[in-house]
C-alpha cells in the first residue's frame, strides 16, 4: 500500500514536517481550488490545484508521510517497528512514518523500539494534566505520559500534540497546564486545541463555545508555546460570521 501510495505523491515533505499540525499550513481540505477553480476564502496559497487530490478523508494534498492513526496500540512497539522497517525498504523515496497515540504504550523501551525500526514522528494527544481527571476520562494514570515529550525528543522523533477543550472535564486551566509542560520541554513544539463534540460515554458533557476556546487558545499561548492552532472549528463557529469574528480576533493562521 505505502509503494502504492507514493506515486500519488504531491507534496514532498523533510521530516520535520512530518505532523498533521504542518498539513494545515499547506492546505484548509476544502477542495475549492480543484473542484471550481478557484482558492477557499481561508487558503494559505501554497498549493497549486493540481497538488490537491480527493482521498477517503477528503481534499488535500497527497504528502510522503504514512501515518498510523485511529486506534491506539502503542503497547505493540514490535509490530510497528516492523511495520515502519518494511514501508521504507518498499519506498524509493523518503517516505516518513506518524505514529498517532495517547502515549500508554510509550514508554521508554518501546520508543527505543520504534526507533530502531525507523518511526519518524508522534501525534500526541494528551487528554489531561490531573491524574485523576485523566483517571476518569482513560481508566489508567499519565504519570509517565507526562514524560513523553521529553523522552520523545531525546531520541530524535518529530513530535506534535493536541489536546481537546471537554467542559466539565478538560478547560481552560487544566489546558495551560498541558501547553506549560510541553512549553517547557520546547516551546516550538506544534499543538492543536480541538473542540470537543460528544460522543459515546461522553455524550452528555456538550460542545464548548466561542469564547471558551478562545480563552484556552489565548492560555495556552500565555503558557508559551510559539506554533499553536484551533481544530474542529465548525463545532463552534458554525456560521460564516462566526468565522469571520474568530479570524478577527485570533488570526487566519490560529485555524487548522
């Protein structure tokens, strides 16, 4: 599939870029450049229309990373590593390997592992800083967790977090929080701030508004962290205007 996947290739990424964060530079997934001819009212202008191509998860370019994502099995380093070795050795180019993950299974054996099997960057989401909110919300502790950017950039990996605003559980507070301690490792690090919308055993906590997300955005850029976007935004600006009043007050380049 990844030999498959390459020849589609429009964009050709370093491995710093390896991360959904960076995807969101290049491109808002709208599809108007290639559908009608012309750029979405939020594109960044980086793409030619020809760059971006209709996938399963939508419009966007075609860029050379494989990424792992949806479920977490992080406890299998092994099968990854594995897995990772053998995309690169059926790729002629440089293709680089994203590793989503609540970071349970990293710990610092199974990043040795990884590793050594060629992963190439983490999607870290991290759903709290209070171990026993974190408790409540996953079942087991984040005491090493916690650790996990840190030993994620020892050994050389890209790295990126995101962390949603759930309210009632994860807020403004419990957000800088996160946004400090990632700060403190690298403040460069690329985080997204996703809106919550409820689901499953959470449906009956609700969607935060407007104003919450712009309070924990503007916090977690007070904690100091430099790359720093909203995501799910239609959960909260669901009208034209409200998009508009968000790019007032926050900037284009704060939406992902």
């Amino acid at each position: 599939m990844a030999s498959d996947y390459e020849v589609s290739v429009t964009v050709w990424e370093p491995r710093e870029r390896a991360t959904m964060w960076h995807a969101t530079e290049l491109c808002y997934h709208c599809g108007e450049c290639a559908t009608n001819g012309k750029r979405g009212r939020l594109c960044p202008g980086k793409l030619r229309p020809e760059q971006v191509v209709l996938s399963p998860q939508g419009w966007g370019p075609a860029r050379n990373i494989i990424s792992f994502t949806g479920g977490d099995l992080g406890c299998q380093a092994g099968f990854y590593a594995q897995a990772a070795e053998k995309i690169k050795s059926a790729c002629s180019e440089e293709m680089w390997v994203l590793f989503e993950t609540n970071g349970y299974g990293l710990t610092p054996h199974n990043l040795d592992v990884l590793a050594s099997g060629g992963v190439d960057s983490f999607w870290l989401d991290i759903k709290a800083f209070d171990g026993d909110t974190y408790r409540r919300l996953c079942g087991t502790t984040n005491e090493w967790i916690l650790k996990t950017p840190e030993w994620i950039l020892d050994r050389g990996f890209t790295l990126e977090v995101l962390s949603l605003h759930i309210p009632g559980w994860v807020e403004t507070e419990e957000l800088a929080k996160i946004a400090e301690l990632i700060s403190n490792v690298d403040p460069y690090i690329p985080f997204t701030l996703l809106a919550f919308f409820p689901a499953y055993k959470l449906e009956g906590a609700r969607e935060p508004t407007m104003l919450e997300m712009i309070r924990s955005f503007l916090a977690v850029r007070e904690a100091g962290l430099k790359r720093v976007k909203l995501g799910n935004c239609h959960v909260f600006a669901k009208s034209e205007g409200e998009v508009d009043q968000l790019i007032t007050i926050l900037g284009k380049q704060s939406i992902g």
